[in-house]
C-alpha cells in the first residue's frame, strides 16, 4: 500500500514542492507559505486546519482529549529575506534548484503527503497527531513558532517529530545558542577637525578582536563554538563614525559551557561600555541545550527512523547535534528527534539544490514512521 501510494504521487510532491518554492518565506514572514499549506490540507479532505497567531499552520487529527500528543513538524521559513521570488529557480532532470529548496521546503512537500496518505487510507492516531508547518525556525526567528506550540499545548505533548535533516541522519541532541545584537555609539566628528575623538567602528572592532582571544571550553564530549556574523556602521569615509552595530553569537551543546560562554561574553561587553563609548546589547536569539528527557522513549524513537530508512534505501542512520525545532521541546523535558526525509546540498546558500529521486525515498521513509508511530 505504501510503494503504491508513493509511486502515485512521485511527481506530484515533487509538484507541490515547487508551488512552495515560488512562495518565499523568510522568518516572521512566511504567512503566505502558511495559507498555501492550509488550503492545500483542506483540498484534500482535513478538517479542523487553523493558522495561529505566529504564523504556524496546524492540523489537530484526533487531539481532542488527548494528553499524549505526538507532535509532526516541519518549518515553513528559510534563511533568506526574499518575499518576493527566488531568482535562482530552475530545474533538470535531477535537481530542482532553489533557495531553500530542501531546508526545509522539501520536509513540509514530504509532510502533507504524508497526511493526504492518512486521510485517503483512512488512518487515525489513537492519542492524536498535531502536524504543524511551522514558523521562525531559521535565524532569529528563534524558534518562536515552536515556542508557541509548546506555549499552546503545555502539558500534552507526549514527543516530538520535526523533520528537518538528510536522509539517513537523525538529530537527537541540541546545540544551544546565544545571539547578540551589540551597537556602538559615540560622539564622533569630523575625521580631520575632530580626530583623537572615539569612533565606534573601532570600538566594536576592539569588541570583535577581544572575543576572537577567548578559548572555548575544553569539556570532554562537548563543542563550543563563537562568531560575529555581520557588522556595520558609519557615515562617510571623512566621519568618524558615531554608531556601529554587529551580530554575534556563542554556540554548544552543553548548558555549562553555554553558560561559561554567557559570562565571557557580557565581561567582554561591560569592559568596553564606557562614558564615550556607549553600548547597547540586546539578546535577539536564545535557543536552549537539551534537558533531562526519557532515554527509552528516545530510543524508540530512534529505532522507528532507523528501521525506516534500513527498509527504503538499505543505509543506516548517524546519530547527529544540531540546532533545530527539536531543541525547544528537549529543554523542556520532552522527547524529540528531527528525521531527514530529503537529500540536498549547499543548504543556507543560493546555489542550493536538491536530489529529486529523494523526495519519494523521503515520503516512503516518513509514511513509515506513520505506521510505526501508531502502532506503538
């Protein structure tokens, strides 16, 4: 039933994939991606679809009453600001290339066929599947749109399923993070007439050039990381500059070292703050480590995706950290893992593309998951 289904609908996700493709969503923006998802569950028969308040398209199938909810999520939003087109699509016999095209635009393709599979058949989840196309997951969107349904539904969610990886790779820690954005301002002046007075592009340069001394934590087991991504500031090339600005960010997957981090970077910033050189820090992302979860039910969860992907494509799985959707419900305590249903390369660039063949693979693998998931 499955191989049937999926070789039925083989150019038909690959369809859907690029309609979704010619609807740019970057973070906070992806409302239209939302009302496409939304209207496209309806067309096929759901019931009860809803957008909430951050954007996040929803479709409860059998939630009412439940408290063991099984959470499928796949986000809408990628990392570029375009909301208009994306210049770069194009496609052959291969690829389909695109921004965004399988992080994640690919998974939420996957998603709804995989609940158009659960309608047609007839399939119900005893204790209630919330399939979410959510919002914010990339950059500083900051998780904000499975923030909210973890806000909306506290204390139901039995486990989590995002999907939002390679085929065959499996995320079942969280690299948790905190971003900055820190602005310089100063009196400045002419460059000429004024010179000797603080400029606040050398100001925040000194900033950057204390943070790139800093060594990360040596805990065994543990990666701790650093950047500044992006800088700006000044006037013209003849002022010395009065504001400069910078986003910067610390990484790891261990809340200690997070924290060691946390205390290096704001005596950094205390430092520099002065009555000529006036800082402004504002914490723009915060994204959580993992928390104490079940082991066991982790595992089976880990199972159920390995045992998928051994019966699609015969490879096994690898067992990665990263920052994804997952990560909000782990510091929580709840179960989560993040599945690859798609195979890709050159994710958060504009030459991205993605392998087409896996689209089905992908679908088979999750359909899969589906069963698993009920059964259990």
């Amino acid at each position: 039933m499955i191989r049937e289904y999926v070789e039925k609908n083989r150019e038909n996700v690959l369809e859907t994939l690029r309609e979704l493709c010619h609807i740019p969503a970057p973070s906070f923006g992806e409302r239209r991606r939302a009302e496409y998802c939304k209207a496209w569950l309806e067309s096929v028969g759901a019931k009860g679809v809803y957008i909430d308040s951050v954007n996040n398209c929803i479709f409860p199938m059998n939630c009412e009453g439940s408290n063991e909810l099984t959470v499928i999520a796949a986000h809408i939003d990628t990392v570029f600001p375009d909301t208009e087109f994306y210049p770069e699509f194009h496609e052959d016999n291969e690829k389909i290339y695109c921004p965004g095209v399988g992080d994640d635009t690919a998974s939420v393709a996957v998603m709804l066929y995989g609940i158009k599979y659960m309608l047609e058949n007839g399939i119900v989840p005893p204790k209630g599947f919330l399939f979410v196309c959510n919002a914010c997951e990339e950059g500083l969107g900051n998780l904000v749109g499975t923030r909210q349904i973890m806000k909306d539904f506290e204390g139901r969610i039995k486990q989590f399923v995002t999907l939002d990886e390679d085929i065959g790779y499996c995320v079942n820690a969280a690299v948790g993070s905190h971003r900055y954005k820190v602005e310089a301002l100063t009196e400045g002046g002419h460059s000429f007439s004024a010179f000797g007075k603080k400029n606040a592009i050398a100001a925040l340069s000194e900033i950057v050039t204390e943070i790139y001394k800093l060594e990360v934590p040596k805990k065994e087991g543990t990666t701790t990381t650093y950047n500044v991504g992006v800088i700006s500031g000044g006037t013209s090339v003849n002022t010395i500059a009065q504001n400069a600005e910078m986003l910067c960010e610390y990484r790891s997957d261990d809340r200690e070292c997070l924290a060691v981090m946390q205390s290096a970077f704001e005596n950094i910033f205390a430092k520099a703050n002065s009555d000529e050189v006036r800082l402004n820090v504002t914490l723009v992302g915060d994204r959580p480590c993992k928390g104490d979860v079940d082991v066991t039910t982790e595992e089976r969860l880990v199972e159920i995706y390995r045992r998928a992907v051994a019966e699609v494509t015969g490879q096994e799985i690898s067992l990665v950290c990263a920052s994804t959707d997952a990560n909000v419900p782990m510091s929580l305590g709840i179960v989560a893992v993040d599945m690859g249903v798609f195979r890709n390369n050159g994710s958060h660039t504009r030459e991205e593309w993605l392998d087409k063949s896996s689209v089905p693979d992908g679908l088979n693998i999750f359909i899969r998951v589906i069963h698993s998931l009920i059964e259990e």
